[in-house]
C-alpha cells in the first residue's frame, strides 16, 4: 500500500482499469485476464516488496554467477528475493544448505 501512496497516477489508472471492466458489478476470478495493468503492478509490488523474509532454492547444476562457483544441489538462501529471482531459474529445487548473499 505505501507504493501506491507514492504513485496517485498509478492508483488512477487502476481505478480507471476496473471502472472500465467491472462496471459496478463485483469481480470475478475470471476479470484477471481483462485486467493486465492491476495485474502488472500486483506483480511488481510483490517483486518489489516480497512476502517473505528469505527464500531459498537448490542449484540445478553447476553454475558460476558473481565469480562464485555452485555445485548441483546447493542450497542459495538470500534475503533480497527480487535479485535471486533475476538470477536463477524456475527448475530449481530445495536440496541441501548453503548460504549466501548477491550485492
């Protein structure tokens, strides 16, 4: 909420976005598809400011990244989530631990 507080513009185009598609009925689980921009910043908003305090994932293989070398299986637990996600990829899984910090 302090991000949009910051940002009346977007807040406007929000509004504008569900005025447009909703009317004045209640939404629906299917209106997601109609709402792209809603979608977009929910999106960013959590990039931004994740729910969660750490997030960990295993390597799913050998990799180098920052100069660092990681092994198959390695656990990475870092606490700046929206950098861990720029940097791996979805098919990690959690295996063992190893912990670590990106700048």
């Amino acid at each position: 909420m302090s991000l949009l507080a910051h940002h009346p513009e977007v807040v406007s185009k929000i509004r504008e976005e569900i005025s447009i598609v909703l009317g004045d009925r209640q939404a629906k689980y299917e209106d997601i598809k109609n709402l792209p921009y809603c979608d977009s910043v929910l999106k960013e908003t959590l990039r931004m400011r994740p729910p969660v305090p750490l997030l960990d994932r295993a390597v799913g293989e050998d990799c180098e990244l920052n100069g660092q070398t990681y092994k198959k299986g390695v656990s990475i637990i870092n606490y700046n989530v929206s950098k861990l996600i720029y940097f791996f990829f979805k098919d990690l899984c959690i295996s063992s631990f190893h912990c670590c910090t990106f700048r």
